[in-house]
C-alpha cells in the first residue's frame, strides 16, 4: 500500500501529500473505533502519513502506531516512547511540518478547506504549492 518514497525534503514531503489530499482527494482512514487510523485493518487505504510508512513497518505489529500522531511518533518529548523507524523514516522533515499536514488530513473533509490549509501551511515554512494540484483539485 506505501505509496511515495522516503521524503527527502519538506518540499518533497508536501509535494506528495497534496498529492494525497488535493489530487487523489483520499478521504480520511478511520479504524473500527472511528479513530483516525495510519492504514485501515484491510490496509487498502491509509491517512496521508500512512501513505509514507512502508508495508513492513506494519507486518510485525500492525497496532503500533495507531492511536498515536505523528507527533507522538517523532518527538523526543512526547508522552510516548518514539519510534525510531518512523524517525528515520521522516529524518529530512520538520516534525512540525507532518504534524500539520496529518492535522488537515484530519479534520478538513472539503477539497477547498484542504487548498486553503494547504496554502496557509505552505505559507508557515517556506514552501511551494504547485498550482497544477490546485487547478486539478478543482476540477474534480
């Protein structure tokens, strides 16, 4: 189910993910709890930093993440034990840029709720917003 490679840059990182948001317009993965989910149990769809974790990381306890965010994940201060092969798996991207953009896959369902947050976050650290996303998100 992985479907983009380990994000070499912030820009790269948000150029995949509004790919999962605008384009692909993936709607948000809940579990059996309606809690958000990194991947559903059939692992047919995933939230937008699921799209990221590779299969395997899921093949020995699929749980492991769940009801966790990314933050959770990542951060050296967080509540949780962080896991480092999702630290090094987002190693070339703000810890803060994937929590914002794990929050808009979260909670904005309409396309240009999506555009408009995307844009504000682009804004916030210095990146690019392709705007053949926006045109094609629109059209759809």
């Amino acid at each position: 189910m992985n479907n983009y490679p380990k994000p070499q840059s912030n820009q790269e990182f948000f150029d995949n993910a509004v790919d999962w948001l605008l384009v692909r317009e993936t709607p948000v993965c809940r579990n059996e709890e309606d809690f958000c989910a990194y991947r559903d149990k059939d692992r047919t769809t995933a939230c937008v930093i699921g799209a990221f974790i590779p299969d395997s990381m899921f093949d020995d306890d699929p749980d492991r993440f769940e009801n966790r965010s990314i933050r959770d994940l990542v951060h050296p201060n967080s509540r949780f034990t962080m896991c480092q092969e999702v630290v090094d798996l987002f190693q070339h991207v703000d810890n803060n840029l994937l929590t914002a953009v794990q929050d808009v896959h979260d909670s904005a369902c309409r396309t240009k709720d999506r555009i408009r947050d995307m844009n504000e976050i682009a804004s916030r650290f210095g990146l690019t917003l392709n705007p053949t996303y926006v045109r094609e998100s629109i059209r759809s």
